[in-house]
C-alpha cells in the first residue's frame, strides 16, 4: 500500500502522556484529570455520575437554556481502557423522557448498556453498567440520546459528550509525544437566550444553527511548537450539518477514523466530517511562526428541489456559502529536535468473504397524515418490526443506495465496518467505520463482522431529523449456526 503521506490528496472522512492515564494506581472508581471536564478510569473501573439537565448554560461567551449534561456543553468526557467495568449513574433532569447511546462502542446493545430501546421519564435514574472489552480499539467515541422522535431536538439543543478508550494508538511514541486536543464541532440557534424551535422545512432538511462553535467555543485558540506535532481529535455532533475542513497552508495526516486507527498516516488536503463521523489528524509543526485558520469550507448536502413536494424545499441544501473560520492554530515555542511522523499506527486485519449480501435503498416519500418521512427500502421505522436478522460469527455485505435527494450519513450500531467501494469505485484506505456518507444518487458498500453480543440494535441516517422521521431499522444479532 502506497503511504499517502508522500502524496497528498484530498480525502472525504469516510463518510471520514501515558502517566495521565492513570495506570499502575490504586482501584478508585471515578477520578478527575487536570481537567474538571474529564472524567478518567483508575483500577480497571469508572463510576460517573450523569445528569441530563435544561436551563441556563455557557454558550460562546453567553448564556442560553439549553439541554445539557451536567450543565454544560459539550458534557464531560469519559475516559477508559479495554477491559474497564464502567458504572454510569444517569438521572434525567429534563421535562421529557430520554436516553443514553454510546456511540460506536462495541458492547452489548441491550441491557442497561447501550440500548437505545430503553426510556427513562423525566424525573427518573437509571443506571448504566457494561465491560468494555479486552479488545476494544483505541478511539474517538460519543454519547448523545437515541428516545426515537426526541433526538434531534435533544442533540440540537447540547446533549453530547466525548467517550475516549485509550490504547495501543495512545502509546505509539510519537503519537503519545503529539500536543491533544479536542474538537467537539456543534452547531446551534439561539434566540433571545433560548432556542427556537425548528420550522417544519428546517426539519425536514435538517436543521442548521447560524452559531457554529467548538467544544462551546467561538473560534478557539490552539497552541503548537514548531517542530512538533498536533493530535487533533475531531466529532461532528451537530444533528445535519457538515464540516469540510482544511487547515490554512497545513496538510492534515489522518491516523484514525470513527473504529479507530489506521495502519500508518494519510495526509490529506481536506476533511469532510458528516454528522456522527470522528476522526484524528496529525498537524506538523512545519511552517512559520504564525496563525493559521481551521475552515469549515462550503458543502452542498443536496439539491432539495427535485421530487421532494414540487420544490418545496427550494435548491441546494446545507452550510455556508462562504468559509467559516472555526478555529486558529498558533504557533508558541519550538522543539531542538523535531518530531517526526510516525512510521506506523494500527494494524487493520481484511475482513473475510461475506456470506450473504444486501441492499438497502435510502429515499423519502408523503404519507397521509405524517408529511414528509424518510424511508429504508420504503419503509418507515416501526420498534416492533426486525428489518433485519443477521447471524453472530458471520460476515456481510451490505450496499447503501441513496436514491433520494439529499445526501444520508449511514449509521450502524455496536459492530463497525470496512468501506468497500462508494460510486462504484473500490476503497483504496482500510479503515473501521460506523457511520458513512452516502450522497445523493450513489451508493457504497461496507463488509461487517458480526461478533460477541445477542440483541436488537439499529441502522439508521445520522441526520438526526431524518432519524425521527422515518430512516431507521432494527438489526437482531442471533446466535446460532
């Protein structure tokens, strides 16, 4: 395999220190890194005590009754390593039922882990507990509701918070030696203090807030050396708008994707995140002392106007018509000797021959009495039907045709997958995903392992107005020859 990294190319996001980790410490189930936002695993173990709140929260600067967990957002996040036991006490302080989903996990979707079929009443606790396991990937993960008719709105109004296991990815040497930071991208609507609530054609698109922040911020500043290196870990929580970035005169090096890392860094000119989608990118510190902007650049998610009511939905959907400033890179002291890109990062093992093969056809269609729904092979979800029933310990190929109007990110849930081919033309990177785009009249293939754990989960777009509106269906994981 070519090393991208020696040609440089502009890449869609599939779609895509160690002391701190607290190992070798006595057992204490939660503990708080230096940053009281971050919650860290000691002793094989975490305790977390959650919150789902709505009232006034620090937004950019201001103040705005938002949902929240823990009165902030984005939430705290949660730090564990394979083999962790994690015990999460979550009340909901909301006036509306929720729920928890760990997104991109691989534990058991029923339960009390990650089962979004649950429903906790406003004014009630449940707790959470699962194992991850012993060979759970290094990676970027999230958690945000999944109450199926309330989740949009829920994670338009702040309900996200970043979800870390640490590994084998944290301790390649230079990647340990890299500068962390974060990147919660979320947009949002605020009115007056409050958040207005979406008109029926900002539903039906997907909504977009004017006020892009973050991790909360407007336009942070980010600190490098030069001569070092950049780990930037970057989430698209915003419920449909799209992040195609590109770092002012700064190639970025993707090192890992939704599932985890790659085999060795892919350098890339842009970055296109749709919602749901991670990724970790290297930043070199290569250039002048200086500083430099992280764009989000225009991006047309679709042409709402064709077949879509008469064009009610008028044209192009999605973004700004002009770059978008979303934060700065500047530059602030400099290594004697420099760091340099690391070699390898993963390892990405083929996935076998699939034994059996399917399609699924994203559209949209009116329905008497609903308005506008998307569907899945026609269908709109109903929790009491199983779409789909797969066999634990096999291998499948699925195709995702969008054959609607408007781009669809395609979310599995609790088993990630390897890209095959979109528009026809095979994958050339090996890589885990959960989530992919799927643009308007093309479609791509993925192979999936199914493994470990029994249960009904979901697939679903992660636009998540489209989610609530129909584009979902429950996956049954049998076991059995």
């Amino acid at each position: 395999m070519t090393k991208a990294k020696h040609s440089r190319r502009t890449f869609l996001a599939m779609g895509a220190g160690l002391a701190g980790l607290g190992l070798g410490l006595p057992a204490r189930a939660q503990t708080r890194a230096p940053d009281a936002d971050v919650l860290v695993s000691r002793g094989g173990a975490i305790e977390v005590d959650l919150e789902a709140r709505f009232g006034p929260t620090p937004l950019a600067g201001r103040s705005a009754r938002l949902f929240s967990y823990g009165g902030r957002v984005p939430g705290p996040r949660i730090e564990v390593r394979p083999g962790d036991e994690v015990t999460l006490r979550f009340s909901n302080a909301l006036p509306e039922p929720t729920n928890l989903h760990f997104h991109g996990l691989h534990v058991p979707p029923t339960g009390n882990a990650d089962n979004i079929f649950l429903e906790i009443p406003a004014g009630e606790r449940l707790t959470y507990r699962f194992k991850v396991p012993e060979n759970h990937p290094a990676g970027t993960f999230w958690y945000h509701p999944h109450l199926h008719g309330l989740v949009a709105k829920q994670v338009f109004l702040g309900m996200a918070g970043l979800f870390v296991v640490r590994g084998e990815l944290d301790q390649v040497p230079e990647v340990a030696a890299a500068r962390e930071q974060f990147a919660v991208l979320k947009d949002f609507e605020v009115a007056g203090g409050r958040v207005p609530p979406p008109s029926p054609m900002e539903f039906v698109r997907g909504r977009e807030g004017s006020l892009v922040t973050v991790n909360g911020e407007v336009e942070p500043e980010w600190s490098l050396e030069q001569g070092g290196l950049l780990r930037l870990r970057l989430l698209n929580a915003s419920t449909a708008r799209f992040y195609r970035l590109k770092l002012e005169d700064h190639p970025l090096y993707l090192i890992a994707t939704d599932g985890g890392a790659l085999e060795e860094p892919y350098e890339l000119d842009e970055l296109l995140l749709a919602p749901g989608e991670r990724a970790e990118v290297l930043v070199r510190g290569e250039r002048k002392p200086g500083r430099y902007t992280l764009w989000a650049l225009p991006y047309n998610r679709g042409n709402g106007g064709m077949g879509m009511g008469g064009g009610m939905m008028g044209g192009g959907v999605g973004g700004d018509a002009r770059p978008r400033p979303l934060a700065h890179l500047v530059y602030a002291g400099r290594r004697k000797t420099p760091l340099p890109l690391p070699e390898r990062t993963g390892r990405v093992p083929e996935l076998g021959a699939p034994v059996r093969r399917r399609r699924f056809v994203l559209g949209h269609s009116m329905r008497p009495g609903r308005g506008m729904v998307f569907t899945i092979n026609g269908q709109v979800f109903n929790p009491s039907r199983i779409d789909t029933p797969v066999r634990l310990g096999t291998v499948e190929e699925w195709e995702i045709a969008n054959m609607g109007v408007l781009d669809h990110p395609f979310h599995l849930h609790t088993n990630p997958f390897q890209i095959v081919s979109r528009g026809g033309r095979r994958e050339r990177l090996r890589a885990w995903k959960d989530t992919v785009l799927v643009p308007v009249r093309q479609s791509v293939r993925f192979r999936v392992a199914f493994e470990d754990f029994p249960g009904n989960a979901v697939y679903h777009c992660h636009i998540l107005e489209h989610e609530d509106l129909g584009m979902m269906g429950i996956v049954r994981f049998e076991e059995g020859a």
